[in-house]
C-alpha cells in the first residue's frame, strides 16, 4: 500500500512554508503540561512547565551496557546548564512503538535477502505483547507495507513483499508522492520525514526507527536536515544498519552518522550476513536495556526554539547514548 497522505503536492507545500514559519509539531519531547493543582511529588507544583522525558542507555568502555544504575548516578545539562533530575525509572518493559525502514533500491538488490531473514528475526526477538511495529519500504517510491500492529505474521509477510525496484527504463516514471525521473532513485530523506512526521508523530511512548540502508540518497524533496528535524520533533530514536555495496559507491556514513547521533540512535557498519544479525541483536539489546529520565527545564520557555542536552553519569568511563535536543513547544503543537 502505497503512503497516500504525502503527496507531491503536500511535500512542496511543506518545503515552502518552512522559508516562512516555524513549524508546529506535537511536543513529542514532553509531556503534557502539568497544571495548577497537579503535583509532581519530588519537584512541588510546576504551572506552565512540561516535564522534558528522555530514553538513554549507558554502556561501559569495554561497550557492555550497564543496567544497574539510579537517579544520583545520572546528570543532565540543558544549553550547558545542570538540570534536577525529576523522574527516573528503568525502562525494559515499556511498550515500545518501532518503525522499519527497507532501502529497496537497486544499491541493495544483493542484499535483500539476508535482510528480510534478520529483519524478520529481530521482530521475533524484540517484540512483546504491549508492543506495536509498522514497516515501511523506500526506492523511487515510499510505500507503506504494514500499519501499526502486534501482528508477528503480518509483518513477516510485509517483510517477504519487500522487492527491490530500479525503475525500468525509459521516459518518466510516475511513482506517487514524489515523481523521480527515468534512471532509478532512492528516496531515503523522504522515507525518514514521512515515517517520522506522518507516522511517528502521533505515537506516544518509546519511539525507534530502525533503518537498513547504505543512506544514499537520490531524488528526495526533503533534504537530510528536515528528515532529521522530523525525527527530533516525533521523539524517535533512529538505529541505522549500513549496508553497503561497493559497487554502487559504499554507504554514505557521514549522514548515517548525524541521523543516528542527532537522534541518540546508533549506527552499525554492516559488511556481511553476520554483521546483520549481529547489528539487530545490538539493537534488540539496547531497546530493553534503557533508563527513562525527565526533568522540568529551568529555562521555561515554550517558545520553539531548540535547546541542546547533555547527560553524564557520575562513572567517567560510562558513555550514555539519548538524543541531542528538542523544540521546546507547548503540548499539542
């Protein structure tokens, strides 16, 4: 099923206004305000002020992920200022809401099959009964080919329709929400906006999206930077795995690199079948091994504009992996 919503015309309209205005979107980086007369227990009453939740995991230098730390193990610094942990829990059972994303351009026709099998693996492995996942796959076109569900079968069978596209040859392809011209494409910024702005957006919860692709991109309205906006205005982590044929020119690992770290995702240099399924099990690990930690601002303004985050722990040798950001806006915007 193709992703009807965004159309071309939709698509332009949005790279338009975007010279003019800043966008509105929800507050996925908060939770809704607390009002007058609502108390938060360890913070007193806070008007106005929306608790900023953010989703980390931590691991050691030898890279093995610590998940026995508590609230005074943590700092967070807001625009370089310390922030007073206000909620903290560890987080290996809450819901999880994952999005997929194929690359099913031509760069990735060898590879294809080993990625349906691990893909297919991984959703085995990761999802639980609270859990929802949607698939989608991207080339000359971005297609939708499942919607959200707890379905196991039916994201396998998404899974198993997943084929590779080229584009054939000759004249002008018409491919949807976004034309590309004759000669392949590979609409991987557009893939990311749509999943993150049309899907992602509405989630509540913990939000990932998981990425196979070598992020090459060709043919794209959305250029990197807004794909990665959509990501940090819908709260979602991106976990990219890099698949890469040296045929087509190798994976584009500068833009892998930012999309994964501006979104406190993490990224995985795929070089084989084993690579694959050992980047999924990273993955799989580290969604169930993570901490949730929220915070009043001190900087209570909800005026729009983006405010940088830092979180450290107390253990020096401990690397905390969460997002770098978010748009500081008033919920339901």
């Amino acid at each position: 099923m193709r992703l009807r919503p965004f159309t071309f015309l939709f698509l332009t309209a949005v790279l338009i206004a975007s010279f003019f205005v800043v966008p509105a979107p929800r507050s996925a980086a908060s939770v809704p305000v607390v009002q007058s007369g609502q108390q938060d227990q360890s913070q007193g009453i806070h008007v106005g002020v929306s608790l900023v939740s953010l989703y980390a995991t931590v691991r050691d230098n030898k890279k093995k992920i610590i998940t026995d730390l508590g609230q005074n193990d943590f700092r967070i610094f807001e625009d370089g200022v310390e922030q007073k942990v206000a909620f903290f829990a560890r987080e290996s059972t809450l819901p999880l809401t994952l999005g997929m994303l194929i690359d099913t351009s031509g760069s990735e026709e060898s590879k294809i099959g080993a990625e349906q099998q691990a893909a297919t693996q991984f959703l085995q492995r990761v999802l639980q009964k609270k859990d929802e996942a949607m698939l989608m796959s991207f080339d000359l076109d971005v297609n939708l080919l499942s919607d959200w569900t707890n379905n196991l079968a039916e994201l396998e069978h998404a899974i198993r329709r997943t084929v590779v596209n080229t584009g054939g040859a000759g004249g002008q392809i018409a491919v949807g929400p976004v034309p590309t011209a004759a000669g392949g494409g590979t609409l991987f910024y557009d893939a990311v906006y749509l999943a993150c702005h049309d899907k992602m957006g509405d989630e509540a919860g913990r939000k990932a999206l998981v990425i196979l692709t070598d992020a090459q991109d060709e043919g794209s309205k959305m250029k990197e930077d807004q794909a990665i906006e959509a990501a940090q205005r819908a709260d979602t982590v991106i976990h990219l795995l890099l698949v890469a044929d040296r045929a087509f020119g190798g994976g584009n690992v500068g833009v892998a690199r930012r999309m994964t770290d501006e979104t406190g995702g993490r990224l995985i240099d795929v070089h084989n079948d084993k690579d694959l399924l050992q980047g999924f099990d990273q993955i799989s690990e580290e969604l169930r091994s993570e901490y949730s930690l929220g915070y009043y601002p001190t900087n209570s303004k909800l005026d729009g504009s983006y405010r940088k985050l830092r979180v450290e722990t107390k253990n020096k040798d401990y690397k905390v992996l969460t997002r770098k950001g978010y748009y500081a806006q008033p919920s339901g915007n």
